[in-house]
C-alpha cells in the first residue's frame, strides 16, 4: 500500500496505475477510520483491483471551527486499517497541498456550488457545509479520475448531493452507495462518537430507538408523516433534536404521506457531539407478489 501526500507523486502514482488495473475507485474519508469506512473500501475492492482511500479533513466543510480543532485525528490506525481493508494507495495531503495558501485567502478561490438537494436538513442548519463537501469531492474527483467511488448512507444528504454534482459536472464517476453500518448497540457508527462520554453514549442510543420504533409503526400501516413524526420527537425528547424530517428518496424535499417510500431523516445533539441518522421507510410488496 503505498502512502502519498503529494499531488505531483499522485498524479504520477495514478497514471502508472491505469496502465495496470481495468479501474480505478475512489473512497474519500475525513479518517478516524471505523468499521463503516472499512465497509466502504471493501465494496470499492468488489468493483475495482486498485482502490484509493483519501484522508483529508477538510475544513471548509466545517462550520465551526471548534468541531473542526475537535474532529478526531488517528493517522497511524487510520493507515493500519486501510490496509487491513485492501487499500492500494492512501493519499494523506496537508490542507495546503489542497487549497494551497492560507484560510483568508481561499475564500477568494473558485467556489462550487451544491445544488437543490443541499438547501434543507443538515444544509439548513450549517451553512456552506454541502459547499464545501462538493468543492473537495470535485477538487478529487479531478485528481483521481476515478471510475469508481463510494459514500455511505449514513451521510443520506450528501451522498444525494453528490449524485447531483457528479450528474450536473457530468464527471461520469459511478457513485456506489454503502449502506449504514452500525455498532452492536444500535448506534450509527461516525468518528465524532469517540467525543462521547459514557452518559452521551447511551443517550444517544435514542436516536436508533427512535428510527426503529418509527419503521414498525410505519410497518403496521401509518403513513402520515406528522404521526410518525410526533412518534419521533417523544423518543428523541432526551436529546437537542435539530431536525427530524420525512423526506423524498431522491430530491430530499419533506413529504406529508409515504406512498411507497422515504427516508426519515435524524440530526440531534448528545451533549455537544452532532450526530446524524437515517433508515429507510419503504412498503414492502405483499407475500406472493
Ligand atoms: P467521514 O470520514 O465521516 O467523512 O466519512 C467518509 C465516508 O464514510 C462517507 O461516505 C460516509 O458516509 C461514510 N461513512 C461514515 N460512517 C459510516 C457508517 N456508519 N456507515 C456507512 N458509511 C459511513
């Protein structure tokens, strides 16, 4: 496995690549690697013999510079994991290598937009964020060339956002979506649960409750958004609940019935960690059919 920081030794890295492997995929990581990245790079390995993992906090994704100076930074595991996973290459770059000089100064560089699927939900609540994921995600795409690349689903909002990117830029990468993996307790596995004490943990684990307890309701036959939602909000009531919304698979836009399928979308505080979640609410056909 080979480890680069540098775009030169990238470039160079990659074009000796292409002449041999059929592919190429891409998984792009903030790091703290947990078991939902190692599922991430193991599907890239089912499509491709060469896969690259980014490493890369990006800060212009982050809205506070207190979470950015507190996201967990482990790049010694992080390595050990990427090749336990199968990785091929890991690209480890300073932010500088990246955006090139300094915080002020990138503000004036070249801006991408997200499109309509970053306006709501987590893109209500934290400005510029979707702006920033598109930015980095285009900045890689461009590096990597890739054919391949995979986000989980427990980013639901911006692995749609980056559908958009990749189908409005047209840069013809096939994104593979990872479905959400979560710890034995439930909870849905994300490098900020390392900031959790003991107590935030467990409640937290609200959050999973609250999913599941709305998917069975759903499953006898509710359909009302706002009844499942209030079902919602009474299991999240320990918890600063941000948003808790039922949302339209693809264009993310709130929807009042699930006729066929949705996604209820989750992002609540546990002390002062933000996290996110998701499941998927979807009529299942009659036995038979
Ligand atoms: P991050 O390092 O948190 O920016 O995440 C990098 C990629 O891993 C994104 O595509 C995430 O959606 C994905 N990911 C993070 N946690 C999980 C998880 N629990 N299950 C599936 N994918 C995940």
């Amino acid at each position: 496995m080979q480890v680069i920081r540098n775009i030169t030794e990238l470039r160079a890295t990659l074009a000796q690549a292409r002449k041999k492997s059929d592919s190429i995929a891409l998984v792009p990581t903030m790091g703290a690697l947990h078991a939902g990245h190692a599922n991430l790079i193991e599907l890239a390995r089912k499509q491709s013999d060469y896969v690259c993992l980014s490493i890369f906090i990006n800060p212009l994704q982050f809205n506070s510079l207190e979470d950015l100076e507190k996201y967990p930074r482990t790049p010694e595991q992080d390595l050990s994991q990427a090749r336990e996973s199968g990785a091929s290459l890991v690209f480890m770059p300073e932010h500088t290598e990246i955006y090139g000089q300094s915080r002020e100064e990138q503000n004036q560089n070249v801006k991408v937009l997200a499109g309509s699927r970053s306006k709501g939900l987590c893109g209500a609540y934290r400005p510029g964020h979707f702006d920033g994921v598109v930015k980095i995600v285009s900045i890689l795409f461009n590096l990597f060339r890739p054919d391949f690349a995979v986000f989980g689903e427990k980013d639901y909002q911006q692995l749609k956002v980056l559908e958009q990117l990749n189908a409005d830029l047209h840069f013809g990468v096939k994104i593979m979506a990872a479905p959400l993996i979560r710890d034995l307790d439930g909870l849905a596995l994300s490098s900020r649960n390392q900031r959790l004490s003991a107590e935030e943990r467990k409640d937290a684990l609200a959050i999973p409750t609250a999913l599941r307890a709305v998917l069975e309701r759903f499953e006898r036959g509710t359909r009302i958004s706002a009844e499942l939602l209030e079902l919602a909000q009474s299991k999240l009531s320990n918890l600063k609940v941000e948003y808790a919304q039922i949302v339209d698979c693809e264009s993310l836009q709130p929807l009042q019935i699930v006729a066929e399928k949705a996604q209820l979308m989750v992002a609540a505080y546990a002390g002062s960690v933000r996290l996110i979640d998701n499941i998927r609410l979807e009529v299942q056909p009659a036995k038979g059919q």
